[in-house]
C-alpha cells in the first residue's frame, strides 16, 4: 500500500464512511417521516429514500472494500512505537508522550515485520561479557557505566566475540512522517549471541549489586522480552 493510498483509506474510514453512514441514515428517516405524514407523504418519496441508502452502501462497499481492507489489517499492526499521531474524524492528534515513551522500548518485532512501509535491516552491537547465572547474562555494553542484566534468547555460534542481534527499522517513504509515522530510535532486541566456546563464569558482586536491565537505561536496544 502506498502513501496515498493509505491515507486515503484512512480518510475513508474515519471520516467518509460516517458521514455517508449518518447521512444515510437521516436520509432513510426523512423518507419515512414524509411516507407516514398524512397529507404531504407520498410512498414514492420513501421508496427512493430507501433504495439511495441502499445504493450508496452497496457502492461504497463494492468500491472501496479491499481497499479498506488492506488498510485495516495493516493498521492493527501499527502501535506508538512507531506512530506518534492517531487518526480522527477531523484529522490527526497527538499520542500522548508518555505512552509513546514506553512504547519506544517494547520489542514488538511480530507486528513491525508486518508492516509493508517500513525497511527490516539486521543491526548487531558487541558486548562485554560479565558472567551469567539463573538465567541471566551479564554484559556491558558501548559507553554504559552500568551492567546489563539480560534474560532473553541466547544463541550459541561460532563466533569470536558475544553480540547483541536485532533489527532496525526505517521508513521506505518519508512522507509517512506527515501522518505521524516516525523511524524507530532504538533496535529491535533478537536475542544475545555468545560463542560456543564461551567459559562461563559467575557474576561479581558488583555487577550483581549495580546491574540494569536493557530497557531501563539508555542502551539504544527495546526490551529482550516479545
């Protein structure tokens, strides 16, 4: 689905579509209020109230259906982590920042895959590692002072150094960001590789005692969680 054709579908569904349905429907009633007002009704009056309704539905329907269709399967993937605006009968108003803000940090690469819009491009970071135990890797990561506590997936490879493994996501057409559509700042969490030659150890007591989670510090990563 292109630009246009996605704002047109959403035009269509927050502010075409109720109106032709309420006018359709006053319509409909002004029809039968003349058909049962004695002395000035005349049945073919409600006759063709009815069938216009019923016309104009069927048109609608037929026309725009796969369309809209198109639109609606889409757009039930869209979330704030990636769209900062949300469509009105009169236009567009702002998410909230405080829920985009959270959002910005959910993982949520089921419903970002599916979104036909937007680039999927592989994205790792090498980390340091700082021990694992229970379930948990420790590492640290870029300039962070802080360590990482992570319990997400975790791939064996034969690699030399463990990694980060994600996705970026950018926008194909830029004119998305007219509706409130934006490239997502941080990348997408996969899951961490370690390799396979890795001598686990356990964890110290400062990097047990100062440890972070990914998502709770400014790492440039979502949460591991889905």
């Amino acid at each position: 689905m292109t630009y246009d054709t996605w704002v047109f579908a959403e035009r269509f569904v927050n502010t075409w579509l109720p109106v032709g349905l309420v006018g359709g429907l006053l319509l409909l009633t002004g029809g039968l209020l003349a058909y049962f007002h004695k002395g000035r009704a005349r049945r073919w009056g409600a006759g063709a109230a009815g069938i216009g309704v019923v016309m104009l539905a069927v048109f609608m329907i037929i026309t725009y259906q796969p369309t809209t269709q198109t639109y609606m399967k889409e757009f039930g993937h869209v979330t704030p982590r990636i769209r900062v605006e949300e469509p009105t009968f009169f236009g567009y108003t702002a998410t909230s920042t405080q829920l985009t803000g959270i959002y910005s940090k959910v993982r949520n690469d089921d419903d970002m895959k599916q979104l036909p819009m937007y680039t999927r491009t592989a994205y790792t970071q090498k980390v340091r590692y700082a021990g694992d135990a229970n379930g948990s890797y420790y590492f640290y990561l870029g300039s962070l002072v802080a360590p990482i506590n992570y319990m997400g997936p975790v791939e064996e490879r034969d690699v030399a150094q463990p990694y980060l493994r994600g996705y970026r996501y950018t926008l194909k057409d830029p004119q998305y960001k007219r509706i409130g559509f934006i490239n997502p700042e941080n990348a997408t969490t996969i899951a961490l590789v370690v390799p396979k030659t890795l001598k686990h150890r356990a964890p110290s007591a400062d990097v047990l005692g100062n440890n972070k989670r990914l998502a709770r510090v400014d790492s440039g990563w979502t949460t591991e969680e889905k």
